[in-house]
C-alpha cells in the first residue's frame, strides 16, 4: 500500500532540469501538461520539439493501474512477456465483478464464491510479479488510486477509460488497453501521440446546488462525446484553486465521456490538503519543493489563447446545476430548462430510481452533501418517492461515512447502500423487472448513460447529474421536479421546499478504516505457481496471433456494416459477459452484438455471404475463420468510444477479422487494435463510407509498401460485377507498422526476449 516515496522523489529531482531544457527548445511559456509530459519523456529527450496531434512520443509512466476485468487479460498477456518481474509499481483492483443486487455485505459475499477462481488467478498472479493486490471490497479503482497512489506530476496508465481521475490531483493519468499496461510493466516504453491542448479557466465560485460535476456536465455540452479526441484538457484560474481535490477527480474522471486523452488541474493548497489528510503529508511536503514546475507557467494562464488550442471559460458563480441525457453523456441540459426537456421529448417523468457514488461521485464530501438532504427528508417528513442506492467508492470512505452517520441517515431515507464496487454504474446491476424492458427513467451520479449500459434495458431513460441533484430528485420521484424553487408536499399534507445541501470537503476527526482492503506481493515470487485450468470458462492462456502473411489482403468479406453509435460496449458488452473477461474464446461470443447492422437496422443480424442466410455476428465470423477467409468491419464516426477494455480489438482479431474501416476513431481504441496487429483505417473521404454494400469482397492494396503517412487503397466488389476503389488513411507510424506484421506488440516483446 506504500505509495513509493523514493520513486517520487526521482521524479522530482529531474522535473527542474527537464523542464528547462524543454522551456528551451520549444522557446515559450509552458503549460502544467507540457512540464509533466516533457519530463516524463522516455529516455530524457527534453529538447526535442513534439508537434501536438502529430509526433508519436515515448513516455516512460512511473505506474500501472488496472481493474479486475480488463487485468486479466492484461496479466495473461504479461505472463508471456517472459519478465520475473514488474518493472514499475502496479496494482490490480476487483472493482468490476461485483454484481449489484440485495446490498454491500450479501452481494461481496455472492462474488467472491462467484467469482474465487478469477480473484484467486489475480492475486497470484499479482503476488508472483510484484504487483500490488486490492482485494473486492476495497473499493473502486480510481477512488483507492486518488486516495493513496496518485501525486502531483506523476504520469500513470490505467486499464480503464476513468483512469483520468488522478488529474485532480495533478497527475498526468490515461486510460489504456492491456497491451500497453503490458509494455510498461515489461519496461519498455509507452507510446502515445503528442496530444493537443484544450484549456478551461474556471472564474468565480461555486455555491448552493451546484457542484464540481456540473463543470463537466457543462464541458461535455460544449464539447461533445468526441469533442476532447486527441486533447488533454487542462483547467486553470482562481475557480479551479477553490475546487476540492475530489471535486477536481470529478472533473477529470468524466473528461472521458468527450473523449479526452486526459484531464488536469495544477497543485494547489486544496491538494496539499487532500494529500495531508489522506495520510502522505510526506508527498505534500515534495510537492511543496517544486510547486512551481507543478502548474503551468503565469504566462500561459495570463494569455492562455497563445498557448492553447481551444480555451473555453466558465464562472463558477453563475454555472447552474446540469441533468445531462438521456443515452448519451453529452446531451447537457441546465436545471432550469430540464423539466420542459422531459415534457417536449416524452421521457418518463416518474423517476424509478436515483443512484449515487460510483468512480466519479463517491468522496466524503459527496457524500456528505447527499445526506444533508436526506437528513432533511427525515426531518422534513418527506418520504422518498423512488429507490434510492449509495455505492461508497473506497472502504476507507464507506468506513469513515458510516462512523459519521451519513449511512445511517440514508438508511432512514430508505436508502440501500451498496458494495464498494462499480456495480450499476458497469452494467452489473441485477435490477428487478429489467427484463420486462419497460420505458423508465433513473437517474445517476455516474458518468456514462449509453442505453442499455446500467440494466440492459434500451429503454431506460438515464440521466447524470450530481449526487446532490439526484438526491433530491429520488426524494421528489419526478424529473420535473426542480429542487432550486419548487415545493413538496410532506406526509403531514404540508408544502416544504429543500434547502441547499450542505457538505465538508475532509472529514473532521480524519479518515479512519479497519481494513483497506490490500495484499502486498511477495518479495520473492519465482516460487509463486499461478494456476490456469485448461478446462476453465472463465480462464484461458493465450496463444500469439499469426504474423502478417507479407501480401496484400484480398478477398475479404465484409462482416458488417455498423451504423451510428458504436462503442466498446457495442462491440464488446459488459454486463453478464464480464465472467469471460479472462477467456477470449468465450468472450468472443459478444462480438458486435450491439452494434446496429446499416443494412436492415437490426442489432446481431447479419448477412452470411457463404450461406446467403442471417444470422448472429459471433457465429457468422465463426463460419468466416474455419472457411480461412477473413474479414472487414465498417463503422461510422467516433468507432469506439466508451471503455478502454480492449477486448472490444482482441475478439475480433481472435475471430479472423482482419480490418476495421470507419469514418473516424476513438483513441484509446485505435490504440488496442493497432497492439492486437489489426489493420485500423479510416476513410479519406467519409462520403465512401455509403459506397459499401452488404455483399461486397474487400481488396486492401498497398501493404507491401506500408509506411506512415501513405494512404492504403480498398477495392469493393459488388454483387454484381460492378467495383468502387477508394483511397483509406491510417496512423500508423515505422514501429507500430511493426506491431502490424509481426502480428501484435507482445509478438515483439517476446521476439526481443528470444
């Protein structure tokens, strides 16, 4: 659990020397994110000069955090890596498989018989390399992380897409697939290109019902779910300095729902307070030594248009609370126009349920603020109209909370408090009556609301909001409901109006907790067996993909033709599939079965051109790779948004498909199926997209001179005789062209190993 004081004491001690030699070569002001990624160069390359959204950089992360479902597979590629063990700090979290159903104690209880021979396969495998083990219960991966592990400009990768967190306390965290939380932990370096920058200077002060969440609800309008791709967004001014540290977690967590390579805030006293106060007075007092470096240069902040991409400004003091939805994390409404929102669009009214916590809501001040107001429903005699959940993100927050009475206080609400665990938030929620598929409303203080994503239900109308809006909304049971200035009627028959909730940003007597929750490695694992059953459902070793045959791809049938959304949880669903997040055969079975067929608006339906038949994705690539002929998936914009879990590249690089062809990525998984050695290609021109039709055969020319920055060529051969020929862009750079024919980057690792 140690948060490795002498690692950070290296990173410090090279920031001034880096940063000046950086401050040099680009000949300006720097800002916080330019410091930190320029000092976390691999090998101390500080004076070359990195062209945002263009030059491939190598960075070396000081650590590796991962989540339970997308840890295995990270782990099974890492054991053939070939390494004894990690080459820099890392730790696994079982946060993901924790299903939500009855409450904490009996549903920890269920997973951990559901779940023993996955958890038991994480913690040796953890306790052989070197690699620390929080067990389920622990908490949520970015809570635990922020709490204990992130530090003002360190870099961190993450296998999950709100790895992003940490950027409240001024880390430099990404979201990543295990292939590259594998190379790091190999040693070698992390890839990622030099990312733009957004800047967003917060004025002013937030007051009464407005929290830090609504500063990402409103960036998320402004921006949209794809508005962030390629940029890390950095936020500055006298309004980010009066944010918590939590709040500040809030902000960057959420900054994947627009896409964002990451998000930021610079040090600050409400830093320095947060890490005092979380135990690691220690990491404030460095921080203190080189606060300067720990925030961007007073020239970037005082004209910040010269040295931004994009700046966008938001006073605090006059922001208004935001309900963003429904299916989509993007669709941003202020309070004041919400209830005309739901009546204009039909949307449920009668909320079911509001839940609050999760990765993005789960801090002590979160928490306290939701309880004033279900202290005040107690009080006030108002008994809650809908169901009302509290998912606590940490132990050490469950613990503190309940010995300060918010539990209890949400328990006379009628409130159930739920494990320490992403429950709902993932899809592990076994919500009685989803099956009925019914038209409802929840509401969250979650960060994503993809339809079907908490219940399985498409339709489910969910909203996300800050904990304190969706208390008050489950109090209220109606989404027109307008907590600011209208009334409720008690049981005593009287109208009472709810006062602004109220909240403490640190608990005063400390945080405190019996057991965290975590298993430090074994000095020694080379005796350490990790055990895999070869007859397990839930476990499979892997075996290396095929090199890259050294010829042109021809005769490629398309598979299917996606139309619109299309994220990870498209591709690869969580819910019930996340049992098989460690076996690729089997978790193969979900491959695009949420995607929506162009040609018939049918979800897991597509053309067989063997048979002429329709059938399900899964099952007609099945057919495709036992007949030897491979594949191409077609996609629209923004293919692969969401999750980082990069089981959404491996299946369909399992299965035989050969190429992804679309309008235009997401990064991270771009990233994935570039590692997994798949072809990931975009239109030149978007409008060739319409081009493709159902029963084409696919040529990709031009791989025998594959090199960066020269388009491909797509042949399609219709039906009937007729073809159309298109040029497709890629981003592939010399060493990634590499990862492509060797057939993946762990071919390499272990080629080099060899």
């Amino acid at each position: 659990m140690a948060f490795d004081i002498e690692m950070i004491k290296e990173v410090y001690a090279r920031y001034p020397e880096r940063i000046a030699a950086a401050r040099k070569a680009v000949n300006k002001p720097l800002t916080l994110t330019e410091k930190i990624l320029y000092s976390h160069l691999s090998e101390g390359a500080a004076s070359q000069v990195f062209e945002r959204g263009k030059s491939y950089v190598d960075f070396q992360p000081d650590r590796v955090a991962m989540q339970d479902a997308t840890a295995q597979m990270a782990l099974l590629q890492f054991m053939q890596a070939g390494k004894d063990k990690v080459a820099v700090p890392s730790t696994v979290h079982c946060d993901h498989l924790i299903q939500a159903q009855v409450g904490a104690d009996k549903d920890l209880s269920v997973a951990k018989d559901k779940n023993r021979e996955v958890y038991d396969f994480l913690a040796s495998v953890s306790n052989k390399y070197g690699i620390g083990f929080w067990k389920p219960g622990a908490g949520i991966i970015h809570q635990v992380v922020l709490e204990n592990y992130a530090f003002p400009g360190g870099m961190m990768i993450g296998t999950d897409s709100h790895t992003p967190n940490a950027g409240g306390l001024g880390m430099i965290a990404i979201g990543v697939g295990g292939a590259d939380a594998c190379d790091v932990m190999a040693g070698l370096p992390w890839e990622l290109k030099f990312p733009k920058l957004i800047g967003v200077k917060l004025t002013g002060k937030l007051s009464g019902w407005t929290s830090a969440k609504d500063v990402i609800l409103k960036v998320a309008g402004i921006l949209t779910v794809k508005g962030g791709t390629g940029y890390i967004v950095e936020y500055f001014g006298d309004g980010a300095q009066s944010l918590s540290a939590t709040g500040k977690g809030t902000i960057c967590n959420m900054g994947a729902e627009i896409g964002a390579t990451t998000s930021i805030f610079g040090y600050d006293e409400k830093s320095a307070a947060y890490l005092k106060g979380t135990g690691r007075a220690d990491v404030a007092e460095l921080a203190n030594g080189i606060a300067e470096h720990l925030t961007g240069d007073a020239e970037v902040y005082a004209e910040p248009e010269k040295y931004f991409d994009q700046v966008i400004e938001i006073n605090l003091s006059e922001l208004e609370p935001h309900i963003n939805g429904p299916f989509t994390p993007d669709l941003a409404w202020p309070l004041s126009k919400f209830a005309a929102a739901v009546k204009e669009n039909g949307w449920p009214a009668k909320l079911e349920v509001g839940l609050i916590g999760s990765c993005t809501n789960s801090s002590y001040e979160d928490i306290s603020r939701a309880a004033s107001l279900a202290q005040q429903a107690v009080d006030k005699k108002l008994v809650a109209k809908s169901e009302f959940t509290i998912t606590p993100g940490s132990e050490q927050v469950r613990y503190t909370v309940e010995r300060d009475g918010f539990l209890g206080t949400f328990g006379k609400m009628g409130g159930v408090v739920l494990a320490n665990a992403c429950g709902p938030c993932i899809g592990q929620w076994a919500r009685h009556g989803a099956e009925k598929q019914e038209k409802n409303s929840i509401i969250t203080s979650f960060n994503r609301n993809f339809a079907k994503r908490a219940d399985g239900n498409p339709n489910t109308h969910a909203f996300v909001a800050s904990p304190e809006i969706v208390t008050a909304m489950a109090i209220a049971g109606d989404l027109t409901f307008n907590p600011m200035k209208d009334t409720l009627v008690n049981e005593e028959g009287q109208a009472v109006k709810l006062d602004e909730p109220k909240g403490l940003e640190m608990p005063t007597k400390g945080f405190a907790v019996e057991d965290a929750g975590y298993q430090a490695p074994a000095s020694d694992g080379s005796k350490v067996e990790v055990i895999v059953d070869p007859k397990s459902e839930r476990l499979q070793l892997l075996e290396s993909f095929p090199a890259w045959e050294g010829t042109d791809l021809k005769g490629l049938k398309l598979l299917i033709k996606a139309k619109g959304k299309c994220t990870t949880d498209h591709i690869s669903m969580a819910g019930p599939w996340l049992r098989f997040r460690g076996h690729l055969d089997n978790i193969s079975n979900n491959m695009l079965i949420g995607a929506v067929n162009a040609f018939n608006d049918e979800t897991n339906k597509v053309k067989n051109q063997l048979t002429g038949a329709y059938g399900e994705v899964p099952a007609t690539q099945r057919q495709y790779k036992a007949e030897g002929i491979g594949t191409v998936v077609v996609g629209d914009e923004n293919y692969g948004e969401g999750s980082s879990r990069e089981h959404a590249a491996m299946e369909p690089r399992f299965l035989g498909v050969r190429a992804i062809l679309v309008k235009s990525f997401a990064r991270i998984h771009e990233t994935n199926l570039k590692k997994q050695g798949m072809l990931a290609l975009t239109f030149a021109n978007p409008a060739d997209y319409d081009k493709v039709q159902e029963d084409d055969s696919i040529d990709i020319l031009g791989l025998e001179t594959f090199a960066p920055g020269l388009p491909l060529k797509v042949v399609l051969h219709h039906a009937d005789g007729s073809k159309d020929e298109f040029e497709v862009n890629h981003t592939y750079n010399e060493g990634q062209i590499e990862w492509f024919k060797a057939g993946s980057a762990l071919n390499l690792i272990k080629a080099g190993l060899a």
